[in-house]
C-alpha cells in the first residue's frame, strides 16, 4: 500500500518553488525581487524568499475587472 507524500511547509522558498506557489514565471519572480515588490534573503549567492512573504504579496494583489 502506497501512501501520497505530503508537501512539505518550508518557511524559505528556491526561487523557483516561490514561482510555482505562485503560478508565476521564474524570471517574473526575479523582476518583482529586483524591484522590491517581492522581499528575499540572500545566503552567500542564494536568494530565498520567505512563505510570509510570499503569503503577504498574493494577499496584497487587487482583483481585476474586464
């Protein structure tokens, strides 16, 4: 019997995990962190992006009306 395996909750994101969450391209993620749209960390080369962050940014997006 197999069992599915549950996603794990990370507390910092790869840029591209941050893009998939947020079913954005990669490079757009890169635009709205080089804007400051989007907080990161950085550890030695790598950027990682919070979950509060990313939880904060999709909250702040407006709806759009055609």
């Amino acid at each position: 019997m197999t069992t599915a395996a549950q996603p794990i909750d990370r507390v910092l994101y790869k840029v591209e995990a941050a893009a998939e969450l947020l079913s954005l391209g990669r490079s757009t993620v890169y635009e709205l962190m080089a804007t400051g749209e989007l907080p990161f960390v950085k550890l030695g080369r790598a950027r990682r992006i919070r979950r509060a962050d990313l939880d904060a940014f999709a909250a702040q997006l407006q709806p759009q009306s055609i």
